[in-house]
C-alpha cells in the first residue's frame, strides 16, 4: 500500500458513507435480497464489513474473539450497521494517526479464525494494509449490487477522494 494507513481509513470512511447513502435509496428487502454474492446480499456485505473491522480490532487490543464465522450478524438494520462502521472508522482513524514508519514496521500476532486456526505474523502496515484492501474488496462487491438492484453506484475511487479531500491535487478540464 503506497498511502499511510491513515489516509486509508480516511478514504474508508469516505467511501464507507458513500455506499451506505446509496443503500439507503433502496427499499429494505432489496438491501437484504439474495443476490448470489459471497454473503448473500448487500446487508450480508456491509455486515462482513464491519465484523472484520471488529475482528482486526480484538485481535490489536488482545482480546478473545466473540466471531465464530465471518458471516454472524452484528446488527439487523442498516442504520445501527453503518454507525457501527462509522465508530469502527474513527477507532482506526485515532489509533493510526501520527503513527510513524518504525511502528508500522513492529510485528502484530493473531491467530486466524479458520476451522484450523493458524498463528500469523506480519508487519503492522501489512496488517492494516490488508484490512483497508479487505473493505476495498467487498465494496466493489456492493458497487455491483447496487447496479444489479437499479441504482447508478457512487464513483468510490481512491482518485476521487483525492480530487474531494487532497492535497496537491490538480483538475482542470482540456
């Protein structure tokens, strides 16, 4: 990842909020209608979403995962599902803030939640690296829902959070 994690959670919860505004134009049954996609449906997605961002956060403060599987329900409705997501952007926006290069090099243990669990180690940068590319993921994911269900997607690129929320950043027209 060639942005600091920082600015990464940042653009997390810009697109965080840009998907979960889009969801909100649909009816309810269509946000949780069977889809086909890996966890079923829009709610399904966004529900992985946030469960992962809980998950990576017990294993950095050291506590024993409540997951048993990547798919378990943490709130039946939208709105509790995205202030859930927005609390989970602004735990990460704090925690990475100012942290330096010598800190993102430190090492983070966890063990995997696998049938089979297996202890892994890497550098903390690939640590939320992997994580922010995770929501990068299952956003895209969503996108095409959205498409599928009628709904013209937001333009979620890193691109146009910079054009939104940069600096030297340069548009003009030709």
């Amino acid at each position: 990842m060639l942005a600091h994690p920082h600015t990464m959670v940042q653009f997390s919860a810009w697109a965080n909020d840009l998907i979960y505004d889009a969801c909100k134009s649909l009816p309810a049954a269509e946000v949780e209608r069977d889809r086909g996609a890996f966890f079923r449906s829009i709610h399904g997605t966004l529900n992985h979403i946030v469960l992962v961002d809980l998950l990576y956060r017990e294993r950095i403060e050291q506590v024993q995962s409540r997951f048993k599987t990547l798919d378990e329900v943490v709130h039946q409705s939208l709105d509790a599902l995205q202030a859930e997501q927005r609390d989970s952007d602004a735990w990460y926006s704090n925690l990475l803030q100012g942290m330096s290069a010598g800190e993102l090099d430190e090492p983070m243990g966890f063990y995997t939640l696998l049938d089979d669990p297996e202890y892994w180690e890497v550098p903390k940068r690939v640590y939320y690296s992997n994580l922010f590319q995770h929501q990068v993921h299952h956003r895209g994911q969503i996108h095409n829902m959205l498409s599928q269900a009628g709904i013209d997607p937001p333009a979620i690129g890193f691109i146009e959070f910079q054009l939104e929320h940069g600096e030297n950043v340069i548009r003009r027209k030709p």
